[in-house]
C-alpha cells in the first residue's frame, strides 16, 4: 500500500472528499513482488481496492496497512 493510498484511505473514512488525479489511465498498487503490482481503473473506488487486496492476501495487507500507519 503506498503512503498516499493509505492517507487517502484514512482522510475518506473521516468524511473527506478525496479524489485521486495521475498521468495515466490506471491505478498501481505494489503487489506481492515488483513485477507484480495491483492494477485498477481510475474511478474504481478504495473500498473495492481493499476488498480485493484483502482477498488477494490478507497478510500481506493487514502488514501494509500496519506499515503505513506506524511509518513503517
């Protein structure tokens, strides 16, 4: 999970508004390896990301979630 992934996250759940803006088409997320990241439509929202993270490997994202928010 990327730090702004994370402080996104975090701000939404808080009522915030937050909009995602980048260069191209898609959202990457790391994955499991380098050459395996996570990949999602703009617009798909935090909820389905984290669901299907989740499902994907939930170690690996309670370890990511718990990075991100002690600093790592």
């Amino acid at each position: 999970m990327t730090y702004e992934y994370g402080s996104s996250r975090f701000l939404s759940k808080k009522g915030f508004d937050v909009k995602s803006y980048g260069t191209g088409d898609k959202v990457k997320i790391p994955g499991s390896a380098a050459d395996k990241p996570n990949i999602y439509d703009f617009g798909t929202s935090y909820e389905e990301i984290y669901l299907d993270l989740l499902q994907k490997d939930k170690a690996l994202m309670v370890f990511s979630i718990h990075w991100t928010a002690t600093g790592g």
